[in-house]
C-alpha cells in the first residue's frame, strides 16, 4: 500500500509517501522566515504560502520518488487541530487528489500523527502512555491502539512549546524560541528554585505554563539588563546571565512534564511504554529526563529523531498508511477542525477485524 501523507496544520507544507511501512520520501517548506519577522504565525499568510507551494511540492516528491499519482492507494492529510486557513488547503488537495486518482482517502488528528512518528523508527508497543508536547498543545493520551488515544489531561492555557516561544520573545530570541531556548540552556547553569514548577499542588494530569512565563518577566525585568543583539541567533551572543535564565526556565518545564507523567504512569501501572512526542520532544533536557524516569522504571521511552519531532508529513503518511492498513477511510464529506474543537472519531472502518479487534 502506497500512502501520501499531506501536512498544511500551521506553518511548514509538507507531503511524504510511505510503502509498507517505509519512508519513501518527503519534502518540506517552512514559512519560518516569512512569519518571523512578525514574531509568530500570521494565519492569513501561512494559507497563502501552503497555496503556493503544495502542488509544485507534490511533483517535486513524485519525481524524487519515481512514482507517479495514479501509484497511490490512500491519500492522508491533516484535518485538525490547526489554523482553519490552513488545514482548509492541504484537506481541499487531499480530496482533489484522492478524487481524481480513484483512492481512499483519510483525515487524521496531527496531534495522533506526532505520536505515531516514532513507528518510523521504532516498534510501537500499546498499550502505552503518550506525551504530546508542541507548539500548540499539551497533552497526555493513554494510547490502546494507533486508532484509539485516550485524552488524560492537557494544558489550561498555553502548550509546552508556546511557554518557550512566549519567554524566548521576551528574552529577544529569533522566532520560534524552543530551539536556541535549549542550546542557550546547555550552555547555562540552571538555579532549581529560580521559577515555580506551576500547577502541581493538585491532583490532576493537567498543565498550565503561563504563570511560568509571568516569573521570567518579572526576573527579567529585575536582573537582566538586556544587553544583547536583538533578536539572539546565536549562542556565542548571548551573556552568562541570559543563558543561566534559559537553563532555569527549560529545568522548570521540564521537572513539570516529569511530574505529572510519572503521576499519570503511578495511575496506570499496566503501562510499560512511554511515547514522547511534538516539537517540544527535540529538547534534549527533555529527552534525558524522560529516558532517566523509563529507565527507573523498568519501561520504555519511544521519541522519535528531533527532525520526526517538529510538523513534518512523513508522521501523516506513516500513521496513513498504519490506520489505512487496518481499514479506515473517509468519505469526502470528512470536515477540517480547527483549533480549540475536538476531533471527532468518524473514521469508517472497512476491515471487518482491525488488528486488534477494536474499531474506531
Ligand atoms: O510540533 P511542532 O512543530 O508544531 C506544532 O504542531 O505546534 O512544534 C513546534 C514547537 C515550537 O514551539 C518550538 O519552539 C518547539 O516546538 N521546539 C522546541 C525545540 N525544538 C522545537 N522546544 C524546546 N526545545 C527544542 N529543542
Ligand atoms: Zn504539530
């Protein structure tokens, strides 16, 4: 089965295939450049720039790949959550194309497709936990099967990776922030009792940073004189003072995370995996930490490779072709959900047993 992946959810377009189970190929275009000069997304021009590149990024996959249209069986896309804009381009040439190539077509939930990507990479085990941390979201899933995440607990207010993006806006740092925020931080000396662990004095699995990034701006503004280039490319720039900041800040987002997935793991002691995943997963702090908290615990952390973490299509097309193999589609009147609505389970499953006995 030969599966196209197709992302469009923010900022970067991008299309993948994968054959059984195999990356093909995948190609990408980010619009890092056009959206940093206004310091974070702007809806109306990331729809533009998916318009503009998607068909010529199309061609250039199949070429590369020597496979043409009329090859592919099933035709996978982003429905949601994104910008509407968006989402709205990539779903619109899904079903085009899925229409004028006789294919199946299906919408998958991007936040599913980022904790999927590891089966890229490494065997998937269920059931497992799942850390979904990204610019958008935050979230924990107890996962039963690719087609079955169930919601544990999310952010209240702002996602892991938007605390990073809001505090590297704050401290001067080239858009998006997460990235330079962890490189500035290993070059850093962290100080634990610098900024509060937020939201842990409860008894949930839920999340809020925003508080967080309340208390680097009062930090700021008392102890950091801003000396600087703005906006910060580079490490080499950047005073003591400001990377020891960025090592406290990234120390107290990461022990947050650990906290409450070690709360949720102590709830659920049947499972034994971990899947990390989303553009917040590439932290390397993060990455050591988690590994650490599995390894303690005689489980298994899965994260996929940092270029599988941020929005790419390869994790589209693999979990296409993963919830296509069991026998789920849509038909082309699926609907594209932005962000802030729940996606719904809608699938249609065609296969009358899918793997492991459960339907969507
Ligand atoms: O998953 P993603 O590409 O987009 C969404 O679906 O939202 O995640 C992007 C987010 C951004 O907030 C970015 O700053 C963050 O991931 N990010 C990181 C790192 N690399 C990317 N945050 C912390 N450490 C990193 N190494
Ligand atoms: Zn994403």
């Amino acid at each position: 089965m030969l599966c196209l992946g197709i992302e469009s959810s923010c900022d970067e377009t991008a299309l993948a295939l994968v054959e059984d189970g195999r990356l093909l190929g995948s190609v990408l275009a980010s619009q890092a450049d056009v959206h940093a000069l206004f310091g974070g997304v702007v809806p109306e021009l990331a729809s533009r720039e998916h318009y503009r590149c998607i068909g010529p990024l199309f061609d250039e996959l199949m070429r590369r790949c020597r496979r043409s249209g009329t090859d592919i069986t099933l035709v996978s896309v982003a429905r949601g959550p994104g910008l509407l804009g968006s989402l709205l381009v990539g779903v619109a040439f899904a079903k085009g194309l899925a229409l004028g190539l006789g294919a199946r077509f299906l919408g998958l939930n991007h936040l599913h497709t980022h904790l999927l990507a590891v089966g890229l990479e490494q065997e998937l085990t269920f059931p497992c936990l799942g850390l979904l941390v990204s610019g958008g979201h935050t979230h924990i899933y107890r996962m039963e099967a690719p087609w079955r995440c169930q919601p544990l607990g999310r952010t209240l207010d702002d996602a892991a990776g938007e605390a990073f993006d809001k505090v590297g806006k704050l401290l001067g740092l080239t858009y998006p922030g997460g990235r330079l925020m962890d490189a500035l931080a290993r070059a850093g000396r962290a100080d634990a009792g610098l900024f509060p662990r937020p939201y842990l004095d409860n008894d949930n699995l839920d999340f809020s940073f925003s508080g967080l990034k309340t208390a680097v701006a009062s930090y700021m503004e008392r102890r950091l004189d801003g000396g600087w280039p703005h906006p910060l490319r580079r490490v080499e720039d950047a005073p003591q003072a400001l990377r020891d900041c960025c090592a406290s800040f990234n120390l107290a987002v990461v022990d947050t995370l650990c906290v409450k997935v070690s709360r949720a793991l102590d709830r659920q002691p049947d499972l034994r995996a971990l899947i990390v995943a989303g553009g917040v997963a590439a932290n390397s702090l993060l990455r050591e930490r988690m590994e650490e908290l599995m390894r303690r615990r005689g489980g298994k952390l899965l994260t996929p490779s940092p270029l599988l973490c941020t929005d790419n299509a390869a994790m589209t097309a693999y979990a296409g072709w993963l919830l296509g193999r069991a026998g789920f589609q849509h038909d082309l009147s699926m609907e594209t959900i932005p962000r802030g609505r729940a996606v719904p389970d809608d699938m249609v499953c065609r296969a009358e047993h899918p793997q492991s006995g459960e339907t969507a």
